[in-house]
C-alpha cells in the first residue's frame, strides 16, 4: 500500500532539510534533494516500525490559543 505525504524541506548551510507534514516527528536531511527523499523514507519507516512496538497509549487532544 503506498500513501501520499507532502514533504515540507528547505536548505540550511547546503544542506536539504526536510519533515513529513503529516507525521509528527519524522525529520531528515541530504546533501540532496534525492538524499533527502531517500532519507525521510527510511525515517518514516523508523517511525513506523517503532511504533508497533510501544505499548498501547491513548492519546488526548486539546485546543490552544497561543498569543502571535
């Protein structure tokens, strides 16, 4: 099954940085773009992978007014 992610990147000191948008946490970066491509994948996957195996949590959600 694929599924579709915007990568959200941008370059800092030559390097491509980059994160999933949709996926709290998953953060990478390459000398290139392709780099950094390969690189958010393998972090996704780790991500994945890692939550399989963490027990159970529920998790909560709660509005926030922050003050811009």
């Amino acid at each position: 099954m694929e599924r579709r992610f915007t990568l959200e990147y941008w370059i800092d000191e030559g390097w491509y940085v980059g994160r999933l948008k949709e996926v709290p946490g998953v953060f990478s970066q390459g000398e290139t773009i392709e780099e950094l491509e390969e690189n958010i994948k393998e972090a996704y996957h780790l991500i994945m992978a890692e939550e399989e195996i963490s027990p159970p949590h529920k998790a909560y959600r709660k509005e926030l007014e922050i003050q811009v």
